[in-house]
C-alpha cells in the first residue's frame, strides 16, 4: 500500500511564480467581460481601452515615468529586445561602444552580440568580482567617449547577485552614455522606479512576480528612442501592432499592485528564509559550496553545489523526491550546460554543478525545513552509487 502522498515542493520562483489568486479573478473577469478590443470606438472598445490605459497607468505612475513612456510587450525577452534593439540602432556614429556585464541574461547578451557580429557596435564585457557584483571602479576605467550604452542587470538571475545600479547609472550619464537596465528578478523584491534608479530603459517580466505569461513591461525615460516594430500596426505607439491582450495586462496590473504593497515584508520573509535554508545545507551538507552571497544577494534565492555531483542530476532527483528546483537559470535546466554566471564569478569549476532554490510569498518555514532533508536524501542517494 502506498503512504501518504509527499508534499510537492516549489522552490523555482525566479523561473516563474504561481498566479496570484486576485491575478487569476481579474484575468478571468476580464477574459469574459472585457472582450471588447480596446481599438474599437464603440461602447466595447472604449470599456476594454479604459481598462487597458488604468493597467498601463498602474505602471508607469509606479515607475515614475509618463503613460506614453510604458510599453506592454509580449514577455521579458522581448522587451529587452525592443529596448536594446532600438537603443543600438539609435546610437550616433562616434557613439557605438557598448558594455554589458558578463552575467546579463542571454535575452540581453544575445542582441548585442548579434549587432557587434553585424558590425553596428563595438562589445565589450564588463567583469564581475566573486560575489557577481559589476564595481564601480571597472566600468569607470572601461567607460569612453564613444561609449553609447551600459547594459547591467537589476539582479542576476542564476546568483541573485544585487547590482549597484544607481551608482553604475551616474557613472554612464556622466559619459553621456545611456543606461539600459533587466529589472525581471528584482520585481517584487526590490523598490523600482526608474528616476531613483536613474536608469534610461527599465524591464520587467510579470510572471516572476505573480502575473500571467505573455507580457512583458518596458518604461523608458522620455525621448530614448525604440527600435524597428516587431509587427506592424499602431498599439502600442507602433512598436509591437495587434489587438491587445487586454485581460493579461490587467491581471500584470493587479499582480503588481499586490507585489509593491506586500515587498517590504516579503523579503524580509525570504531573507530569514534563505538564511535557515543556508543554514540547514550547512549542518546537513558541510560540503556544499555556495555560490549566492548573503550580503549582496536578492532574498529568496540560494544558489550551491556539491562536490562531484551535476547540477542536472540533482534537479532530476529532487524531482523525484517531489521538490522543484532548476540548474543554473530555467533555461539550461534540461541540459548540463555549464554556468557563465558560476564561470565569470571565478567558480567555473563548479559551473555544471549549480543548482538553484528560489522561493515566494507562499514559501514557509516548514518547506525549507523539508526540502533540506530531501536534499540530503538526494546527494547521499547520488553518491551511493
Ligand atoms: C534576468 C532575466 N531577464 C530576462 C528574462 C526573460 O523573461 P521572460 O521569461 O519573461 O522572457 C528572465 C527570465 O528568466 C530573467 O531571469
């Protein structure tokens, strides 16, 4: 006969969170009675076109940037796309010098690799330190006249690591480069606003902080130009065409609204979170090497390795011990493939060995609690064999 069934343990909230209950009621209630396409002039339209223009006010008054400065887009990659797109193509001739740090997201690192192999910029990486911080010093030193665009991450999305942004933004205007900023896993942990940022591009993806799929947010400052449309069309000023999902923009809205009233005490929630489960890995697991700082990481995530054993192996395993977690990001999960976070950190030796726990407003204690004992039970059970 078999035993009570195990209780299935979520700890991949930088991957993407679970939909927020009063996210799901406005998606549902505006799926059903928002069907109006918010282009039409009749009584329809105009009810869905409100809706729409609230939820795009709910994020630019937030983000402390004009309406027509908001831009709803199709996910977080693609409005990195848009931003650095249109940044890169803009940039004067004498202007085509572009840094980036070396553990951008590849949704960043990706098109500005494609446009210096296209000759339309001149790349150059910029070096973290061990903990994955981008120091103020090193982007002073390799800042030039021709620099055109700084490109450095809000919060890294494997080590959790915590750019000093507001420093970096100040150092890059004074060169009167631009400053393009991938807030997605600083959103509902971290305050945003782009002028106490003082960024000039600003991204953020919905469903890392419990909003739907299929929509990603980018505020610029007023007069940076974005690039070449992705369809044609004239919603969203011209830059993505097509009807509007009007019911997944409202349910960000709302996903949003919620996550900036209950920041404060959530990562205080995810700080004490993340330091038990430091803490248990530690008693339990004294070789576990871990590779997210307590003083400059994000709360809510912890990012380790284990002598010998792959990080795919251990996800695999945790798997079938009920318990979510990834290797490296969501996006090399499935595969080994090793770490450029782990490897430009200095830990290259343990870049196929990462593995990734991230937790949520719904994570307790007690979870942490148990996924420590089955993370024991999975690297004594792998090194067993
Ligand atoms: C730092 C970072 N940037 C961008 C993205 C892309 O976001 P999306 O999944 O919405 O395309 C992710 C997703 O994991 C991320 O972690």
């Amino acid at each position: 006969m078999s035993g009570p069934a195990r209780e299935r343990l979520y700890f991949d909230w930088a991957a993407t969170a679970p939909l927020r209950p009063e996210a799901k009621a406005a998606l549902l209630e505006a799926l059903c009675d928002d069907y109006g396409n918010a282009s039409s002039a009749h009584a329809f339209g105009r009810h869905a076109r409100a809706a729409l223009q609230r939820a795009r006010r709910t994020f630019s008054d937030s983000l402390g940037v004009a309406r027509d400065d908001l831009f709803f887009l199709g996910n977080g990659s693609e409005a990195n796309l848009v931003a650095l797109d249109g940044s890169v193509s803009d940039l004067p001739r004498d202007r085509r010098h572009v840094l980036a740090s070396a553990i951008e997201h590849p949704s960043v690192l990706e098109p500005l690799e494609r446009a210096a192999r296209n000759g339309a910029i001149e790349l150059e990486t910029l070096p973290v330190d061990r903990f994955g911080r981008v120091a103020a010093e090193e982007l002073a030193r390799r800042l030039r006249p021709t620099t055109g665009l700084v490109s450095v991450q809000l919060v890294n999305h494997e080590i959790g690591t915590v750019q000093p942004v507001a420093e970096l933004a100040v150092l890059a205007h004074g060169h009167g480069a631009l400053f393009h900023c991938d807030a997605t896993q600083a959103a509902g942990k971290l305050d945003l606003a782009l002028p106490e940022l003082g960024v000039d591009l600003l991204v953020l993806s919905p469903h890392k902080f419990g909003g739907p799929r299929g929509i990603g947010v980018l505020a610029r400052r007023a007069g940076v130009e974005l690039g070449t449309p992705l369809s044609p069309g004239r919603q969203e000023q011209g830059v993505r065409g097509g009807t509007e999902d009007v019911a997944t923009i409202v349910a960000a809205a709302v996903a949003w609204q919620s996550a900036r009233a209950e920041l404060h005490a959530l990562a205080a929630s995810l700080r004490e979170l993340s330091a038990l489960l430091v803490a248990r890995l530690r008693e339990l697991l004294p070789d576990v090497t871990l590779h997210s700082s307590t003083e400059y990481g994000v709360p809510g995530l912890v990012n380790c390795s284990f002598a010998e054993l792959r990080g795919d192996w251990l996800v695999a395993a945790l798997d079938a011990l009920e318990v979510a977690a990834s290797h490296g990001s969501a996006c090399s999960t499935r595969a080994a493939l090793p770490s450029p976070v782990l490897s430009a950190i200095g830990a290259a030796d343990h870049s196929t060995r990462s593995l990734r726990f991230s937790m949520g407003r719904t994570t307790t204690r007690a979870n942490v609690e148990e996924l420590a004992r089955r993370l024991h039970a999975a690297v004594v059970s792998l090194r067993s064999r």
